[in-house]
C-alpha cells in the first residue's frame, strides 16, 4: 500500500474511531479532545498494522507521521488543545503518543479499565469533578507529563 492510500485508510479509520469515542464519551466534552484524538490515532494505526502485516505499529507510524521535528508540548498545552498556540501536527501525533505509553507501560487491559472508569464517572465528570486524565492518574498515579515522552 503506497503512502497516499496508506494515509486515505488511516484518516477513514481514524474519523471512524473518533466518532466512536465521542459518542460512546460524549460527556468528555470538547475538553477532552486529546483524549478523543488520541484513542482515534491509536486504533487506527493498531488497525493499518494488522491490514498491513507491519510487525508494530512503529513501522506504520513513520510512514503516517515523518515529522523531523515534533514540537514538544507541556500537559497544559494538550489539555487545552489550541491549534493556533501549538501545532496541530504535534498535537495529533502526541495524543497518539500519549495511548500508546500508556499501553506499552501498563498492557492492553488498562484502556479498557480507563474507559470503563469514564464511563463509571459520568455524573462527576458532567459536574466538572473528573476528567478522562484525572481518571487515569487514579488508575495508575502515572502523571500525564511522564506519557508525553516521543519515543520515534
């Protein structure tokens, strides 16, 4: 699969996810969409490797993203997400990055008690009590700036 098609499937799965994750949290709020985006970046290159026979998504993730320069971001800066104070670029690729320590350090059953912590939490994150974050610093005391590392 050539670059350009590798990048239409990407973005189709990774709209796909997105729209998944907003509706089934959609009590996250736009404040979260760091969370949204990278789940979406995460499954979709989870997705490209397995179509793709790649060994890890790595091999994928070079392909998407040949970004020389990642603009390194502060947890403030991912949390808000304004594209017109950081680059979007590398606000999409770190929130990517940000699922994919999260599983390497923890294994793939923590996103599914992440998720499930969200959902368990809907009325105190309606009442502004909890984010998708503050749930996950719970589950792990891992902080959001020790996941922000780019490993490329």
């Amino acid at each position: 699969m050539d670059r350009t098609a590798m990048q239409v499937a990407f973005n189709y799965i990774g709209s796909t996810g997105f729209a998944v994750s907003k509706r089934s949290l959609s009590h996250l709020e736009d404040d979260q969409r760091w969370f949204h985006e990278g789940f979406a970046r995460y499954v979709g290159l989870d997705v490209l490797k397995d179509l793709l026979g790649a060994k890890d998504r790595e091999a994928v993730s070079e392909q998407l993203y040949p970004i020389k320069v990642i603009q390194s971001i502060s947890t403030s800066e991912l949390l808000s997400w304004n594209e017109e104070a950081v680059d979007g670029s590398s606000l999409r690729f770190i929130s990517y990055q940000v699922f994919r320590n999260v599983q390497e350090r923890h294994g793939d059953e923590i996103l599914a008690q992440w998720f499930q912590g969200i959902d368990d939490s809907f009325t105190n994150i309606v009442r502004g009590r909890k984010t998708a974050y503050s749930i996950f610093e719970e589950l792990t005391g891992d902080s959001l700036a020790e996941l922000l590392v780019v490993k490329h």
